[in-house]
C-alpha cells in the first residue's frame, strides 16, 4: 500500500510527535519502538479496510484524510494490544483517536474487518458485536446496559445521531435512519428503519438494494 506523502519510517515518527502532543509524557521513545513493532500488521488490516470502501482509492493510505486516519489509529491500538497486551500504548493510541478526531473507540472493542467511518464526531461505539462492511456517521452511539450486549449484523449503515443500545439486535443488510434510536428493539433483515408514531416505536420498510454500492466494493 502506498503512504501519501509518507514512508514507513516517516509515518512512525508522525504518529510519534502526534502522541507527544497528545500526551506529553516524556515516553516517546518506548512508544516509538512499540508502534514500530507492529505498524505493519495494522497497515495490512487497513489495506484491506481501504481497498473495500468505495469512496478512497485502493492502495493508498493519506494520514491527513480523517477517517481514513481514525481507522488507522484504531487498528494500531487494537493491533498493539491483541499482540503484545501493552495498554500503555494503546491507551495513548485511544486518547489520539478522541482528541484528533472526536470518536470514543476503545481498542478493545472488536472493529469487523472492513468498516466506514463518512465522519467520525461524536462516534461512541461500546462493546458490542459488529458485523463486516459497517458504515458509521457523525453522532452513531451504540451501547450496552449491564450485561446486554447490542448485535449489528453485516453490511447495516447507521446514519448520523442513530443509537443502537441494550439487547437490540441490528440484523444484516439493515438501515438506520437519521435521529433514530433502536433501544432493546429487534430490526428485521433488509429493514430501513425509520421512528414510529409513538414514542420509542419503530417503522420498517425495504432498504434500497443499490444503496451498499456508495460505499463498498462488494
């Protein structure tokens, strides 16, 4: 994959100075080693990530696109702490994340594959399960209570200032649409979801069958 403007040794130093800035601790160099350690492993989740969404052009990283710079700090965190259980980098990982771009996503939380973040503020995203080819917008909560756990499907979009919380259950090729909160709500196959008549209810229709096509290469 090609680095916009960057090597590979120029982007760990970026990610470097952007963490010193962040959290300006005076563990830059132990840092530095640790995103080095395993950079590459994240390049290649995100290479994949990148050459499945249709809006970017595949095999190319731009570090100053911002979702495209949101999903790489999260798979360098996740990666960092799947790999080697070095919290301390991947809190500081998390801590960028929010800062720069505006999303909680803790680097526990187990991101699918291929995700599409249109614009990342305001994007809180709990433990949860997630299904492949996600699509994310500005304002998306999704959260759990206790020990209900919400499950997304694959291929559903959540348009801004959706929440899916609870024990909801987001079966595949669904759409949320905007402001709508599905809270211990089940969302049938193939549904857009829009708000019912009262309060709390939902509406069901068909979702469009090309509409996956803005954003994915499928």
């Amino acid at each position: 994959m090609k680095l916009i403007d960057h090597t590979r040794e120029s982007l760990v130093a970026y990610t470097t100075a952007q963490c010193a800035h962040i959290v300006p601790d005076g563990r830059e160099d132990a840092f530095r080693k640790t995103v080095d350690a395993h950079l590459d492993e994240a390049l290649e989740r995100l290479h994949r990530c990148i050459n499945a969404c249709a809006p970017w052009r595949p095999d190319q990283f731009n570090v100053l696109q911002s979702s495209q710079h949101c999903i790489y700090l999260y798979y360098l965190s996740n990666t960092i702490w799947k790999r080697s259980g070095d919290t301390a980098a991947a809190t500081r990982l998390f801590l960028m994340n929010k800062a720069f771009n505006g999303i909680d996503l803790f680097y526990e939380i187990a991101m699918p594959e291929v995700f599409y973040i249109g614009h990342s503020v305001g994007i809180v995203l709990a433990k949860a399960t997630y299904g492949n080819y996600l699509v994310l917008y500005q304002g998306t909560t999704v959260g759990r209570h206790k020990d209900q756990i919400p499950v997304i499907g694959d291929r559903v979009i959540l348009y801004p200032g959706t929440s899916v919380a609870g024990r909801a259950v987001v079966e595949d090729d669904c759409v949320i649409s905007q402001g709508v909160r599905v809270i211990n709500k089940h969302v049938p196959r193939g549904s857009m979801v829009f708000a019912g008549e009262t309060p709390g209810g939902l509406t069901f229709r068909p979702r469009p069958d090309d509409l996956l096509s803005e954003y994915f290469r499928l």
